[in-house]
C-alpha cells in the first residue's frame, strides 16, 4: 500500500455521531492528524465520565506521526490530548487560545513537560514529513478557530474544522473568504466540512446579534437578579454578557469550574475583555442587592453536577434560586439532552424564577446556505462530510449534490473507513480498528460492555448476595445460607419471601452434600439456578445472584 502515490484519509471518531473528532492524514511513511477530542457518554453508559476514541491504529504507526493539529478549542476536539498523549508521542500545533485551553488540560495531568506545543498564526504553513498545514481563519462559537489547507504530494484537502460565516464576529476578523478562494483557485482534490446544520436552511444568524438581546432583556428587568447559563468554551458569549451587564451597572460573578477556567485563560490571552471592577467573587455576592448582579453559570444542558442544576435543587452552597430571579439559558439544548433541560427549567420555575430560553443563542456551526459558500470557493474534486450524525452527513451530501456533484464523488465515511485518494480517483479501500474507551474516574479503558452491562442489570433487578461457610474436606455447611439483597425488595416487607428463599437454599445444600459435590463452582451454579428460577416465579424479576462461600 505505500509509496503508491495516494493519500489515505482515516477517520479515527467524530463521523456517525457529535464528537470525539480525530481524523489521521496519510502519505507514505507521514501521518499527521487533526483534532483529538472527547464525547461525552450516552444515556446507557451507567456511570461512565466520559468516552474517547480508540488510537490502536497511531500507537501500530507512532514512528510515522509527524505532528497534531487542532482546529479549536472544544472539548469534542481536545478532550482526549491527555488520554491519547499518554500513550504516544507528537507535538501538538494550534492557534494561541486552544494551545491556551489545552495547556490547561495538560497541567491537570501533570504532562507539561512531556508535549510539545507550538503557537500558529493564521496564514503560517507547518511542515511535517510529506505534508504541509496551512492554518485559515474561521469563525465558530470560540475564538481562534482554523481550518486547515493540507497540501500533500498527492493534492491539496481542505478541511474546514467547526466553522460558520460570520461577517461581524465579537473578537477578531471575520473569516478568510479570499484565501479559500485562492486556494480552491489552484486546484483541491477534496474538503471535509462541518455538517451540524447541513439540515438548515438559510445563514447562521452573526454572534453580534445575541448583544442586542443580552441588552434587551437587561433594559426589561432591571428590578431583579439576572443568571445566564451558557457554554463555559463561549467566550464571545461571556463577552457580550460582561459587556451588558457593564452598561447596566451589574457586578458579574463566574460560577462552575469549567467556566472560571476558560475565562481566566481567556482574560490572561487578550481574548476576553473585562472593564475594572466588573467581576466579583462568588463569596462577595451578598454585599450586592438584586439589581446590581448578574450570575453568569454553566449548566445549560441540564448536567445533574453544573452549577445551575444545583442551584435549581437548592444543593448549590452559595447561590439559591430567589422568587423574580430572571434565568437565561443562552444555548440550545444538544440533542438528548432535551429531558434533563426542561427538569432543570421546571425546577426553576417552581422556585419562582422566571425562565428565558428564546433568542439568546445562535449556533456556532454553518447552515447550507454558509456550506453552498465555501464549496462554491474551494470547488473540491470530492466530497467529504464530516462532524454530526449520519443523518447530518447526508443533509450534507444532498446540499453538494444541488451544486452539482455527483454521488460517486460524496464519500460518507465511517469512523475507521481507509479513503485512498489522488488526483484521479478516490476509493474506500479498507477499514482500520476504531472504537469508543470509556474512562470511569481514574480508569481508563477498565468499564467495557461487561461492566456496562451488569451496572444496567443492578440498576432495574438489583442484587441478593447468598453467604455460606463450608466445613473444609467435607463440604458440610456449618453456616448459612444467608441473604442480603439491595435493589430488589424492601426487605421489611418481604419477611416471608426471604423466609421461603432460605428453606430453598438449605435444600439445595442437603441436596449437594447428599450427592457428594463439592466442587464450588457448581455449588454456586445450583445456587444461582435454583434461586433465580424461585425469585422468577415469585416476583418476576431477575436481580443478579452472587454466592459468596468461605471455607474454614
């Protein structure tokens, strides 16, 4: 497969579904790759903190990596720089405030020393092995968002990051139309872009215009405390809210750790700015009355730990909802997380707080008319949806076929799909090992679909626990069986079920020992089977049963 002049795109996470984005670029004996993120666990993921993708394909080809490339800051893009660097070794490449953002992440784990980083600027090329990256400004729902021009001996890809057109951005310069353009002048063999809303129509509305609403609802409730819940990785966000509050005399306090950290290396770089004065500490809240503060917090997805859903359950040690708080939920919810939201705004509501959760949000991501633009610059040969759900990818697809493309230039990849690709052709060849690795507190990688299952088995049948001590050589029970259940019945008011459980316990012992077993392994199978078949025909549950035997 090498040295035929192709180049293999792989994506390693990030297609089929919203986040853990990790694409590796190859040619030849050069690999590099774009983005290293997180997603954040299903539903069905009992207990599990967070979910990151499965490198086996980097760590069988480390010698080939040249270098990480980061389009920007979000947790669906960074969050698993210290999972992943633990196991491999490579400089990290990134605009000023996600090497600002991920050096916060790298402190947490004590890895500064261990990682390379190096600051790019829009417009600077990186060299690394056979490929060479060209950072373009973008604008997203965080500053310092690229997209990146690829050029390889094969031909050039662009790959757009998260990105949306916004021609008045809050910080900085609007996106780099022209140097799109005159890349997609000298010819691109493919682009992969962003697909969140490739099912809108329209243009992204500009993150100014959510200003005009923050000053709106600050002029109308001018008598009461205003909280906003937004992303803590929004700063544009933040700024706008520090700006009205600033004009209406409102202290601002920061509330949630995620929040106070990306605010401070926000501030520390230049990309956050707060008049003197402005911001308070959380413990000073109280010298202030109702109408001169203003709570900016995180929560806005209705995270059961967040500041806001704390607040809203009155387990918030500092802050408690108030009668005529006015509550602003600056985001929409992401999809699935629709219940735990609207519990959050109920709980509010009950406390007598006034929700807001109309017209305070734009989205960070380009809608098809923004899509239609850049294809219409860059004119790749191919089509590479990337980012979203495959229901988004082929929103996306369908929107390239309306400029023209054909079906057998769209490739809708799946995460570990091997897209070999030049000039002339381009063909999913083969298929690398990817996959999802669950990290449970300190554990990474030790919850799997074994665990997953058996918390899903305790979680809706519970457990009984059958102890017994065994007299050694004989087998003869010298104590037990005894039963401890949790989950499974309320045991006060279940004496005669535990009283008959027990008799059938004993019977399945005089009928081993009568027998001449010994063998715990099926002592334990008879237990299991008899009292399970038991608990059945009873209750019509099935708890997991566990028989713990000591032997003296």
């Amino acid at each position: 497969m090498e040295g035929n002049g192709k180049l293999k795109i792989i994506p390693l996470g990030g297609l089929e579904s919203i986040g853990m984005n990790i694409t590796a670029f190859e040619y030849d004996d050069s690999i590099i790759v774009v983005d290293c993120g997180l997603a954040f666990p299903e539903i069905d993921m009992l207990g599990v903190d967070l979910v990151i993708p499965d490198i086996t394909y980097l760590k069988e080809n480390e010698d080939k990596i040249k270098g990480f490339f980061i389009t920007h800051g979000h947790e669906d893009h960074i969050g698993a720089i210290p999972y992943v660097f633990k196991e491999i070794s490579a400089p990290i490449y990134a605009t000023k405030l996600t090497i600002g953002l991920i050096d916060n992440k790298l402190r947490e784990h004590n890895m500064m020393s261990q990682i390379r980083r190096k600051v790019v600027s829009y417009g600077q090329h990186i060299n690394a092995g056979c490929f060479r990256v060209e950072f373009i400004k973008t604008n997203h729902s965080i500053q310092d968002a690229a997209a990146f021009a690829i050029y390889s001996p094969a031909g050039t890809v662009v790959h757009t990051g998260d990105f949306k057109v916004d021609y008045t951005p809050v910080y900085g310069d609007a996106i780099d139309l022209a140097r799109f353009s005159e890349i997609g002048k000298k010819g691109v063999i493919a682009m992969m872009a962003d697909s969140t809303n490739a099912e809108r129509p329209g243009f992204t509305p500009s993150e100014k215009t959510v200003g005009k609403t923050f000053d709106d609802i600050f002029e109308d409730h001018k008598s009461t405390r205003i909280i906003i819940a937004t992303f803590a990785s929004n700063v544009d966000r933040v700024q706008q809210i520090i700006n009205s509050a600033h004009k209406y005399g409102r202290k601002v306090v920061v509330e949630g750790r995620s929040m106070v950290n990306i605010i401070a290396t926000a501030s520390e770089l230049g990309y956050l700015k707060v008049p003197e004065y402005t911001l308070v500490d959380i413990d000073s809240i109280k010298d202030y009355s109702d109408e001169q503060t203003c709570l900016i917090t995180t929560g806005s997805q209705g995270e059961s730990m967040a500041a806001l859903s704390r607040m809203a359950n009155g387990t918030h040690r500092k802050v408690s909802i108030k009668p005529n708080d006015t509550i602003i939920f600056s985001s929409h919810p992401i999809p699935g997380n629709e219940k735990a939201v609207s519990k959050v705004i109920n709980e509010l509501v009950r406390r007598g707080a006034e929700v807001i959760f109309q017209d305070t949000h734009v989205s960070g991501h380009a809608c098809e008319e923004e899509l239609k633009l850049i294809y219409t610059l860059v004119n790749p040969k191919y089509v590479i949806p990337v980012h979203g759900e495959y229901k988004h990818l082929k929103a996306h697809a369908k929107i390239a076929k309306t400029l023209g493309y054909k079906s057998e230039d769209i490739f809708i990849l799946s995460s570990g799909d091997v897209l070999e690709l030049d000039e002339e052709s381009a063909k999913v060849t083969g298929h690398v090992h990817t996959g999802a690795i669950m990290v449970d507190g300190l554990g990474v990688g030790d919850v799997g679909n074994i665990v997953l299952r058996d918390r899903q088995h305790l979680s809706e049948d519970g457990i009984i626990i059958v102890v017994m001590t065994l007299e050694s050589g004989t087998g003869r029970v010298l104590a037990g069986p005894d039963t401890v259940s949790r989950g499974f019945v309320y045991v006060k008011g279940a004496e005669d079920l535990i009283d008959e459980a027990r008799d059938l316990l004993n019977d399945v012992m005089e009928e081993c020992e009568a027998q001449g077993v010994s063998d715990w392994n099926k002592i334990k199978a008879r237990i299991r089977d008899a009292l399970g078949d038991f608990v059945w025909k009873e209750t019509k549950r099935r708890p997991m049963i566990m028989p713990i035997i000591m032997e003296i």
